[in-house]
C-alpha cells in the first residue's frame, strides 16, 4: 500500500504539508522491510526532514547512542528479527524520557496497551495511512519546539 502512495507522491500528488525549515527535524525510522524504509525515507525527505534508516532495533540503538542529541523523533516497527520495537522503545526512554517515540504493527491489538504503557506517543496499524503517520510524525516534534 505505501508504495502506491510514494508513486502517487512522485507524481505530483503531493498530501498536505507540515511546514518544516530544512534540516531543523531529524528522524530516525526502523523497520525490516528495505521498501518501508525507502517509502518513509522518500516522504521526509521531499519535506526538508533529515532521516537516518535503520533495519534493526539494535541497529538502530547503535545509531541513536551515536547520534542521540541529534535525533528529533524515532518511528518504528514493532515486529523485527532480533530485539522488537518495544525492545528498542525501553532502551530509547531510559537515555532519553522526552524524546518521542512512534511505533508501528501489523498486529496492532496485541501491542497497544504495551505500547502506550512503555511511553510510545502512538502505535499505528501498518495498515494505516501513510501520509497520516507522516504527519503525526513531523507535527509532534514541531510541537514539541514550539512549547520549548
């Protein structure tokens, strides 16, 4: 489904934008599957957003550790080989309490209550819109800077 829509993005079709200065926003996205990533990664981009992809949770809590006070945001999925997303969500809070966190399911109901109780700002089904996510992504962080 999100291919569909990068295509649709490529065409011209362009969703409604969050304003974002170029380079002010820097997420981080996970996931294991390479066309997940390169959509999201599509998506920020065209908008000025600086994003890091990773293809594990521990890859990405690799990354974090070196990048930390760089990262705005953190969208992953949940079910990856190896350590999961909630794995990856605990370790993202302890180092950082305020840094918002989003996840990603295709079994939404059984992580929800998880999700929520672990910190995450918001677990979407991966059968959610995408340009939805995308935007809830980006409008947390800007925010997130406007009441700082």
């Amino acid at each position: 489904m999100w291919a569909y829509q990068m295509k649709e993005l490529e065409t011209g079709d362009q969703p409604p934008d969050v304003e974002v200065e170029s380079g002010e926003i820097n997420v981080l996205v996970v996931d294991d599957c390479e066309d997940i990533l390169a959509a999201f990664q599509g998506y920020f981009e065209l908008r000025g957003v600086n994003v890091w992809l990773a293809s594990s949770a521990e890859q990405a809590w690799s990354m974090f550790n070196g990048l930390a006070k760089n990262v705005s945001v953190v969208l992953s999925d949940i079910q990856m080989p190896g350590e999961n997303g909630i794995w990856l969500l605990e370790q993202l809070k302890k180092s950082r309490e305020e840094l918002p966190v989003f996840l990603m399911s295709g079994d939404y109901e059984a992580y929800h209550g998880e999700a929520q109780s672990k910190g995450a700002v918001e677990l979407f089904p991966k059968s959610s819109n995408f340009d939805e996510i995308c935007h809830q992504v980006v409008s947390v962080v800007i925010k997130q800077e406007d009441e700082e």
